[in-house]
C-alpha cells in the first residue's frame, strides 16, 4: 500500500480533525465492547463503507484477515493491499465476494446515509457473504422513542427507530444479541445548532442588504460568483470561531460519555448473529 495513505476518522465532515478524533474514540469504546463479546478464532472480516479503513485496522489487529469495501475508494487500483487490510473499491449492494465466507462483518454509520430500499440490499448482501453463526457489529443513527422512519426527513441521513433496524436484521436473518447506545454529546449538539441557527440570521440578514451594483450593470452577465454567494471576511472569523466552541463543547461530552457508558446517545449499536 501507498506510505501515503492514512487511518483517518471522519465521523462528522462539518467538524474538525480534532473533534473529530474524539468523537471517533467515542465511537472505537463501543465498537471494542461489542467485539469482545465475540469468541474468535479469527478468520476473515468484512468492514462495509469502510472510509479511511479505521475498522479495519482495528479488526487486523485482532487477529482477522480485514477487508474494507468502499464506493469512494480511488479507481486507481480496485484493490489496496497493506499489512492493515485490503481494501476494494465497491459499493455494498453489490458485495464482490462469494457466500458465507466472512466470520465477521461490521457496517459503522453507513447504512443511516443511505435511501431505505438501499439499506435493504445492503443488509441482504451482509447476510450473504458472513457464514452461519458468525457475527457482525452494526452501528447506526436510531430515533428518539415514539418516532418512527416514515415521521422524518433528513436530507442525506435515513435513520430508523431501533425496533426498525432490529426489524431490518431479523428478515435478513440476523438475530440480535446485543444492543448499546453510543453518541451522546449534548454540548458540541447544542453548540452546533445554535451557532448554525445565528449564521442562518446573519445570512438572512445580509442578504437583504440592497445590491451596490448600479442598475446598468445589473444584467451583464459575470465569471465570478455574485457577491452575496461570498462569505465575507467577518464570515469566515465566524465559522472559525465556531469550529473552535464545537472543539471545546466536545471535550466535557468525551468526559460525560465516559462516565455514563452506553446508557444514552443518538446511535445504537448492535451486536448480530447470522442463523
């Protein structure tokens, strides 16, 4: 494999790397306790939408031989092959490997970005390729108690109440062993929604603004993007700010998800069995 190529998290592009990293140790505490419930005697792993392979390194170095599947992959090479894992451009509805031959399989906040009907060939081709008996770890967006799929409309996020996802391994004949929350970090959320909701008013605010174009100059056509699509010098000192609040606030939410455990969060995370 490249030197080149790097083991990064990336669970919130709106973030940054130092967010980030937090926010993906939150996410490696529940992954590990729901691995060491498993008796391996290794064998192959899958990790599907495997983004910058952190899973599969994490997997490799328990001992499996590790694939890691992803569309976003670059076309280059359709396989990336390093002491890590191999990795293999590809989507996963359409899983280029033969029946039952996957002792383990782990899909991490991939199937809540995909459309429902899609989330279902996905699971189909998990229960194809993993063996009878083995196991896969799935974490994903679940929904408050009392919501539902059908009561939300998220642009680019199909999250399910956690009865739905369990619903959703079961006909693919998954059973479920175990289910744990993960993801709680109420003060970086706060801080996000409130600091969007004041950007969304200047924005409002500034677009109101009358135009300084004079009136003959106003239909000649531009190369440059109209002014009011810039961000502005103050803009941008903004969403640096911003980053900079996010960066703080997630700090006493690494802490606090440390002390509840996987007692509460926005995600479940499920340990499955294939029948």
């Amino acid at each position: 494999m490249d030197n080149s190529f790097r083991f990064i998290a990336t669970c919130n592009t709106l973030w940054s790397l130092f967010a980030n990293t937090l926010l993906h140790s939150m996410h490696k505490r529940v992954f590990l306790s729901l691995l060491a419930h498993i008796e391996s005697n290794a064998g192959m792993a899958l990790d599907v939408g495997c983004g910058g392979g952190r899973w599969v390194k994490i997997v490799h170095e328990h001992g499996y031989r590790a694939f890691g599947i992803d569309p976003s992959l670059p076309a280059i090479s359709s396989i990336r092959q390093g002491k890590e894992g191999f990795f293999v451009s590809a989507s996963g509805a359409a899983l280029p490997f033969k029946n039952t031959v996957f002792s383990l399989v782990s899909i991490v906040t991939v199937l809540q970005h995909l459309p429902y009907e899609t989330q279902e060939r996905v699971v189909s081709e998990i229960a194809r390729v993993i063996r009878p008996g083995a196991f896969g770890i799935v974490m994903e967006h679940s929904l408050a108690s009392g919501k539902r799929s059908a009561d939300v409309s998220w642009e680019g996020v199909y999250p399910r109440a956690i009865d739905e996802w369990s619903s959703l391994l079961q006909n693919a004949g998954f059973t479920i062993v175990l289910i744990r929350k993960f993801q709680y970090h109420p003060c970086s959320s706060f801080a996000q929604k409130f600091l969007d909701r004041f950007e969304r008013f200047y924005n409002s605010k500034r677009s109101k603004k009358p135009s300084s174009v004079p009136q003959s100059q106003s239909n000649i056509p531009s190369c440059t993007a109209p002014e009011s699509d810039k961000p502005s010098a103050r803009l941008k000192i903004y969403r640096w700010l911003k980053m900079r609040c996010i960066d703080l606030c997630i700090i006493p939410d690494w802490v606090l998800d440390r002390i509840i455990g996987n007692t509460r969060g926005t995600h479940s995370a499920m340990l499955i069995r294939k029948n």
